[in-house]
C-alpha cells in the first residue's frame, strides 16, 4: 500500500521549489491552500499554515538528536547515496549528515536528516539487505 502524509507549510511557491525542482516530486492536484506531491509513488500534501501554527520536537536515536515528526522514503543504497551527493552539492543544511547507523547490528542503515523550507524534518534512509527493515 502507499502512504498519505500531510504537513505544515508557510509559502507554496516555495513547497514546489523544494519538493517539485530540488526533490524531483510530480505536482499533482493542488489549490489555494495545498499541493500534492508524488514522494516516491506516495502522495503527500503541503498545506499552507501560520509560522505560529509550525513545531519541533526531538528524540535520541544512536546518540543523535532526531527530529520526532519527519517523513521520508527507504531507497536502494546507490539510489541514497546518489540523492546525498546531489543535495551536499547544492550546498544543503543537514540536521544529520549522511552516515551508517547501527553499523554492524541489525537494522544497519545509511540516514540523513535535512529540513525542507518550513522546518518539516525529512529522513532517506537505506540497507544494504532490504531484509533488515524490520530487524531487532
């Protein structure tokens, strides 16, 4: 099954610069106040909000602090370290610098943690062996 996430955004304009031009996401529907995005064959939505109406919380995950509400996608590695490579060269703040956590456990994966233009936390992970998804 595919997913439906919708978030909080300031500024449209600037959701379909990021997520339409920088992240390559297809534009579907849209109106005054939102747009949809294909994330990978998953839809999410851009919703217009108030800066007020924005949050941040925060959570401890192999000894880094990882923004509590974010989304993102699992990618095959070369896929993940393509997508690193392309956002370190446009110059791209990161939360969580791409690197392997939980390295020689189960569960291993390559993350990275960056912030769209409204302060949404996004995560691309990837396994080596998609196998260990859901390893313990």
């Amino acid at each position: 099954p595919r997913f439906h996430l919708a978030f909080p955004v300031t500024d449209l304009a600037e959701a379909r610069r990021f997520y339409g031009e920088r992240l390559g996401c297809a534009e579907g529907r849209s109106s005054d106040d939102w747009v949809d995005f294909d994330f990978h064959g998953h839809q999410i939505v851009a919703h217009k909000v108030a800066v007020h109406e924005m949050s941040d919380a925060r959570s401890l995950v192999d000894g880094q602090s990882v923004p509590v509400r974010h989304f993102g996608v699992i990618l095959d590695l070369p896929a993940w370290e393509a997508l690193a490579a392309k956002l370190r060269a446009a110059g791209t703040r990161f939360v969580i610098e791409p690197y392997v956590r939980f390295k020689g456990l189960p569960g291993e994966q390559a993350t990275m943690f960056f912030l769209d233009p409204f302060g949404n936390a996004l995560e691309f992970k990837a396994f080596r062996e998609m196998a260990s998804l859901f390893a313990t």
